[in-house]
C-alpha cells in the first residue's frame, strides 16, 4: 500500500471506531479553547478540564483576562503545572487579543502563532475546531501513530504536518487528528500498544 492508501485506510477505520470524533478540551468561547489548549501542555485533557470552570467563571472574557493580574491566574491555574509561565502567556495572549484583533481571535495560522504561548499545534485546533477550516494538529499521539503507520519518518512537527497534509483528506483531516487522540489513549499507546486489538493492525507498519 501507498502511503495515501493507508492514510485513507486509517481515516475509514478510526471513523468506523470512534465514530464522534472531537476535541476532549472543554470550551463555550473561541478564545476559551486558546487558553485550554495552552493549559494542556505537559498536563491532561482531563485535568484542565477540572481547572478551566472556575477560570472562566472569574474571567468571562478576552478584555478581563488581558486586565487580569498575572498571579491572579495563576492561582486558578496551579494544579496544570507550569503555572507562572502559562498564567503569563494567558494575560500577554489575551493583551495581544484585544489590542491587535479587536478581542477576537484569529482564524489563520500566520496571525495566531504570533499570540504568546501558540505553537502550530494550538493554532491548527482552533482552526479546525473554532474556524471549520482543514487542520492537522500534530500532538505526541498523532506523531507516534502516524509514524508507526509509516507516513512518515519525521521528528519535526511542522514537517509531520506538512506531510500529513499531502495525504488526508481535508474535510477529514481535524477529526481524524481527534480521532488519534483517543486511539493512542485505548489502544495505541507510546509503551505497550494493544496491537492484536486495534482497527488498524492489517495495514499498520508496525503490526505487519
């Protein structure tokens, strides 16, 4: 098999499992998933899910954020780790917000990897999630799976990305990305992948 062929194999087989494909982080507002989505570095979906009620119950928006004091934050934020770099992100983030896009937040890669704390992972997110525009978010799952599907050889996300664009579908290519997230949670997992037991296995490098 080509290396398109498994990767619309894969989309056809992880839809099949996980038919409800989307994002874990929990969110009402567009600038809301922008800072989860920075919460959840080095951290859990779950944990900052825990976190993020009482955060946005004090801050409802991007204006009270950028006027939050950065300690402030931080003590909502503590038990995601990180915290003093991550609060100060949150507030210089939400400063660039209000100041240069009128509050709202940007729907192109270029103008939100200018916020402070947003990588391309985030940005392609909210892209995706927020905008409806095709993305490929790049985490630890989606690396090590891809990889072991042998789409690739690459350690560099934005060339994973790159690549990975080449070869989804574009109106499949965000919830397949979803999709990985909790594959690599249930089945293929960085240590001891369940191999025998995953939607994947006839075609997978790794399973072959």
């Amino acid at each position: 098999m080509t290396k398109k062929q498994i990767a619309l194999a894969a989309v056809e087989a992880l839809k099949n499992e996980y038919p409800d494909a989307e994002c874990s982080l929990k969110y009402s507002k567009p600038h809301e998933l922008l800072i989860a989505t920075r919460l959840s570095a080095q951290c859990t979906d779950a944990r900052v899910n825990l976190v993020t009620p009482a955060l946005f119950e004090r801050y409802k928006t991007v204006e009270e954020f950028a006027c939050a004091e950065v300690s402030d934050v931080a003590e909502y934020i503590k038990s995601c780790g990180l915290y003093k770099t991550k609060s100060k992100d949150i507030v210089e983030m939400c400063k660039m917000l209000r100041d240069d896009f009128s509050g709202g937040v940007p729907d192109n890669i270029e103008d939100l990897t200018k916020l402070p704390g947003v990588g391309r992972k985030t940005a392609n997110l909210i892209c995706g999630d927020v905008f409806g525009k095709p993305a490929v978010v790049v985490d630890t799952h989606c690396i090590r799976i891809t990889k072991r599907l042998g789409l690739h050889t690459q350690t560099d996300q934005k060339k994973i990305e790159l690549e990975l664009k080449k070869l989804l579908p574009p109106d499949e290519s965000n919830d397949f990305c979803h999709r990985l997230v909790l594959h690599g949670r249930a089945v293929c997992t960085a240590r001891s992948p369940k191999c025998e037991s995953c939607c994947m296995n006839e075609f997978c490098k790794k399973s072959i």
